[in-house]
C-alpha cells in the first residue's frame, strides 16, 4: 500500500510541475517565474480547503469560499489593484490530466471554450473532480505538504516563498479563529496569542471579516447596500464599532458590516446608531452647504442586523461609540 501511494505521489509530484501556464516575459514578472500564477494559486487555495475541512469529498466547487482563497492568493503577490477571475484556471486545469469538468445538467463539456467569468462557470459546469487517488493523497497531510512544496517551488521566486506558506498559515488559523468568534460571540475578549506576530494579526483580521461578512450577507449595516460581485469582490468591509487596539475585542456583537463610505464616516463620527438601532446623522454633515442628500435619508432608519440576535451589536459597544467618537454639533 505504501508503495503503491509513494509511486502515486512521484506521479502528481511531476504533473504538479509541468502544469501549462503562460509563459511571458512583458506580462509576468519575476516573481511568478514569467509565467501565469493562476493555476498554482487554485491548488494552492484548493489544498488550503481540504486542510481545513471545507473540501471533504472529491468534487470541487467554486464556491465563494474558494474564490475569496483564490483572491487572497492573488493580492498577497500580483500588482495592487490587478485582479484575476477563478473561473480561467478553474476551466483550463483539465489539461493538466488530473482535473476532470462536471457540466451542468444539459451542458455538453467541450473543449477550447473562453470562460472568462465565474458567472459563465456556473452555468457550465457544476464543478470539478480531481483523481481520485489525488484526493486521497491530499488527504494526507505529509503528501499534501509535498504538493503543495512543489507548486511554491516551481511557479515562484524563493523571496516570496515563505510568504506563500505563510498564507496557507493563515488561511487555515482564520477558519480556526471564524469558527471559535461564532461559537463564542459572548465573548468580549478576543483570544490573544501568546506570541502576538504579523501572521497572527492577518489570522484575525481575516478570521473577523470572514464572520461579520457572512453574518451582513454581504450587506452594508447603515445604508443596505449590497454589491457581490461573481468574483468575490464586495463593496462591504469588517468595521469594529470600538476599534481592536482598544479593547482586542472581536466578538461578532463589536462588528458590523459596513460599506466604505459608511464605515468611514461611522469612524469619522458622521453617523451613529441609537439606543433602537436606528441610524443617526450627525449635524455636523449638514454645514457648509454640504450636499448630503444621500445620507440624510439613512437618519432614523433601522440598521441592518444579523438574523439570530446573539450575533446583533451590543448596546454597550454603541454607547462608546454615542460618547467618544459621534459628532453631536
Ligand atoms: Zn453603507
């Protein structure tokens, strides 16, 4: 049996490393090795999936939550303001040998289609399976470790290395992290690490966001716009109502999910939230002939809140707010 999974392994190990990519100098740079970081950065995402248990049978979805990996991948290493949509290497994996479509009921699979929106994917195709003896090697950890070694070695540049594996760090603790401020939103205080460290702080600003995200649907508290792009890009941020480095608290009940604009002006005093939840304007908006048409309508508007309401900002956390950051002239 071991025998047989090590000859299975040093199969993968080399279609691991012969994935076809674009090859372009002018396009990539050096950091990717001139080549198109978009298959890697799925397998990568996918192992990071698998490790924390929100892939557990071999068919693969794009689902939000792989997408968001995906973009995290990107962001951490492609150019500031450069985006990239799952859906190509997601198609474009199946000549790799290992990576077999699910059309959509009707769909017949062909070969050599332009998909390039995740919108145009799920039309098509239901998702992925990988082969089977693959999945069961990623299902194990030292195999998936060798794996995924090959993939950062191969399509990056050592100095982004351990960034890399860093963020495969990361994305598995911030499930961790989600999974505990869910099951605690009582809890004021957030689990301090013994050992505060860059990584650490990533873990929770990305284990926050993911809770408070899901809890809004997406949706801003204040003003109830809501903008989800197939892509995974949102118009909404995690907004702390007392902020972190005051009282390290994460609990769901410190949070709301805020577009930029309201998360902004919320920071800025410019609005607030009364003892019944509705939204408050402060008067200071209203001078110099300010045209604040838009936001003068939110006044006295209930906010939008999470459906069970043990996950509802506290009244606590607003009153500090009420007090210390609000403008009331
Ligand atoms: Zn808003």
């Amino acid at each position: 049996m071991k025998d047989h999974m090590i000859k299975e392994l040093a199969h993968y190990q080399k279609l691991f490393a012969s994935l076809r990519t674009d090859k372009n100098k002018n396009r990539w740079a050096i950091t990717t090795k001139h080549q198109a970081p978009h298959k890697p950065f799925l397998l990568l995402s996918i192992l990071d999936q698998i490790s924390s248990s929100n892939i557990t049978k071999n068919f693969i979805e794009p689902s939000l939550n792989l997408i968001e990996t995906f973009n995290n991948y990107w962001s951490l290493i492609m150019p500031i303001g450069s985006s990239a949509s799952m859906s190509y290497p997601f198609y474009h994996l199946e000549t790799s040998g290992f990576w077999h479509l699910v059309s959509t009921h009707g769909e017949q699979h062909q070969v050599g289609r332009t998909v390039s929106s995740v919108k145009r994917l799920l039309e098509l195709y239901q998702g992925a399976k990988l082969d089977d003896d693959l999945f069961i090697l990623l299902n194990n950890k030292e195999y998936r470790h060798d794996l995924r070694s090959i993939l950062i070695n191969h399509y990056f540049a050592p100095e982004i290395h351990q960034g890399l594996w860093d963020q495969a760090t990361i994305n598995k603790q911030s499930e961790a992290y989600y999974y505990n401020i869910m099951k605690h939103p009582e809890e004021s205080s957030s689990m301090v690490a013994e050992a505060p460290s860059p990584i650490y702080q990533k873990v929770r600003d990305q284990g926050f966001r993911k809770a408070i995200v899901r809890l809004y649907e997406h949706r801003c508290a204040i003003c109830g716009i809501r903008i989800l792009t197939p892509e995974g890009h949102t118009v909404v941020e995690a907004a702390h109502i007392i902020p972190w480095s005051q009282t390290h608290n994460d609990s769901p009940q410190n949070g709301m999910s805020l577009c930029k604009l309201c998360h902004w002006s919320f920071d800025e005093g410019l609005m607030g939230v009364d003892l019944d939840y509705k939204v408050m304007v402060s008067p200071s908006v209203q001078k110099n002939n300010n045209f604040s048409g838009h936001m003068q309508m939110l006044s006295d508007r209930e906010i939008f809140k999470p459906d069970e309401n043990k996950y509802w900002p506290k009244q606590e956390n607003f009153d500090h707010h009420r007090q210390e950051v609000y403008r009331k002239t």
